[in-house]
C-alpha cells in the first residue's frame, strides 16, 4: 500500500468516503486502484458514485495510473464543479469581470439566496453540491469560490478579496438584506464583506462562519510572524509537509501523474498566496447577526471562550458545535450542518 497521507481538502475526504463505502474499508488518498486490488465491477461502482455525488463522469484513463484518489481529484479540479445550465439567473455582467469562481444551485428556489464563500481554494468546492441539495430545492444557493482557483490573480489582503467579491455578490443581488455564509478562510471574507456592506448601508440580515476563528485572521499580537507561519503551515495543510516535493509535469509521462503534480505545485503556491493574507487580516467590529458553527472535533486556541475571539467584535453572536473537525463538518457530516444552517436561515 502507498499509505496512509492525510486528506489534504475537502475534495480530498469527499473522494475517499466514496471510494470506502464502495470498497468495504477505509482507503488512503495515494492507495491505487492496483493496490488495493480493485475490480472492473467495483472500479465501475466507484465512477459511477462519483458521477452520482459529483456530477463529473471523469475516464479512468485521464487519471490511471496512478489511479490513486489524488490523481482522480486532480483530475476533477481541471473539470471543475458542473453548472447547471438550467439553474442560471441572467447576470448583468462586464465581460470584462467573468466570474467563473460562481455556481449556483436551485436558483429560481422561493427563499431569500444564500451567498456562500466556500473557501476550498484546493478543491473548487465540489463539497457545495451535497450541502446545496441538503439545503433542499426551495434554497437558492450561491457558492462563491476563492481567488486564484481558475486561473485568476490572488489579491494580496482579505480586504482586497471582499472587495473583489462584493463586485461579484452585487451581480447576483443588487441590493440586500444580505445572507452570506463561509467555510474557513472563506468565512473570514464574508465577515470582511459584511462589515463593507453594513458601512455601504445595506442591510446583512445573517452572516453565518464555519469553523472560522479570529486567531485564523490575526494570531496573538504577541505571537511572532514566524510562528504564525509554522501555525499556517500546520492548519492549511502544506502539500510538501506530507509528500515529496512533485516533479516537473513536463518530466511524468501519463496524464494522471501529471495532473497530481500540477495539482501539488499549484496547491503550494497557493498556500503562500492565503496564508499571507490570513495573517495580517484583523477583523474590525460588524453589528449584524452572526451565527458561529464550531466543530466539535476542531483544535480549540481560545480557552474556555466559545466565541473563538468573535465576541471581542461582534455583539450579536450565536455560537453552535456541530460535528466532525475542520474538514469533515462540511463533508461526511453535511447533514447536521446543513440542520444548523437551515435554523439560522429560518431565524433571520
């Protein structure tokens, strides 16, 4: 076997939970389809479970060898999420600005839309399909993805990321009330665009953070830059921590192969990119509604303060444990997230 490496995203888990409900046990990220002695019977179950949760039907000769899970998302990141030609709201917008980070699910649903900054800048957000379809048809649901995924220039500071996305926001919904949402790093621009909108004016009737903490945006002032970084290093999961460094694409000769070493190169680069941005980020004070969901399984950095340091900002917070840990709350344990997110949405 290759191992037992950690899953690096959400993509990542996603894959690896299909691929052991279909094999009967649990299965590494770089466990190949020879390895593990998988079948044509059980190999066919395995794409077609992908094609059911994901929506790509994704040839197995684009990803094998190594036919490893790491190959396969690789492969799936190059596809991207699909769009569902039928679901898109007619956007007034300059060609100049695409916004291909945006998919949208149940667009025509009759509840105010949901705006959700997914954060997955290593997985494109695939976990957003079943979290959308958990939301149920009735919730229009916007994911809005994080720079740098499709080819775009990363900005150097949140602050130039929220201000980007409320370009992109205000082509979905001119005008609020507002209800945003994020996962992460992803959390940390939706409280940015919160705080911009509110000073714009407009209303934000919710804004709702998953597994998004205030040391994630600034650190202890007493902290030294260089220990933000080894922590960075640790929480976003440096590809090179847990695998060789990846060879040239140019040098590997199947395109499996090379589509894991661009995903890991690309991954690297854009690790530096985020985490830059996240450790000069503090947050300024927002007056809105905010929903903190916490998994339970999460690393806890703030003592017995179950705001996470959200309450030194904001007055009106709710704080809620949910399960699983940073990655798997908003993947195998989708369901009860999306409970959580369904009540604070009938709230607002």
């Amino acid at each position: 076997m290759a191992g037992r490496r950690p899953a690096t995203d959400q993509l990542d888990v996603l894959l690896s939970g299909l691929w052991s409900e279909v094999l009967g046990r649990r299965v590494g990220i770089d466990d190949s389809l020879a390895d593990l002695g998988v079948t044509p019977a059980q190999r066919a179950r395995i794409l077609a479970a992908v094609k059911r949760s994901l929506g790509r039907a994704v040839p197995v000769e684009e990803w094998d060898p190594p036919g490893t899970i790491s190959a396969l998302a690789a492969v799936l990141m190059r596809l991207g999420v699909p769009v569902e030609a039928d679901a898109q709201r007619p956007r007034a917008t300059p060609a100049a600005r695409p916004r291909a980070r945006v998919f949208v699910r149940h667009a025509d649903g009759a509840r105010p839309p949901l705006l959700f900054l997914h954060g997955d800048f290593n997985g494109a957000g695939f976990y957003c399909l079943n979290l959308a379809a958990e939301l149920g048809p009735t919730q229009p649901f916007y994911a809005l993805g994080p720079h740098g995924v499709h080819g775009d220039a990363i900005p150097g500071t949140i602050e130039e990321m929220a201000e980007d996305q409320l370009a992109t926001l205000r082509d979905i919904q001119p005008s609020g009330p507002y209800r945003l949402g994020g996962h992460c790093n992803g959390g940390l621009v939706a409280y940015e665009m919160a705080r911009r909108l509110e000073a714009q004016g407009e209303s934000v009737s919710l804004l709702m953070m998953i597994a998004t903490d205030v040391r994630s945006a600034a650190g202890p002032p007493e902290r030294s830059w260089s220990y933000r970084m080894r922590y960075y290093w640790s929480r976003l999961r440096r590809p090179r921590d847990v695998a060789p460094p990846p060879p040239e694409p140019s040098e590997l000769e199947s395109p499996g192969l090379r589509a894991v070493a661009d995903r890991q190169r690309v991954q690297a680069e854009r690790f530096v990119a985020y985490s830059r941005a996240l450790t000069t980020y503090v947050p300024g004070p927002f007056g809105g509604r905010v929903v903190l969901l916490w998994p339970e399984g999460e690393e806890k950095r703030h003592g017995s303060d179950r705001t996470q340091g959200w309450g030194t900002v904001t007055t009106r917070l709710t704080v809620e444990t949910i399960p699983g840990k940073h990655l798997s709350c908003v993947t195998t344990h989708v369901r009860p997230l999306a409970a959580a997110l369904r009540r604070a949405l009938d709230e607002a």
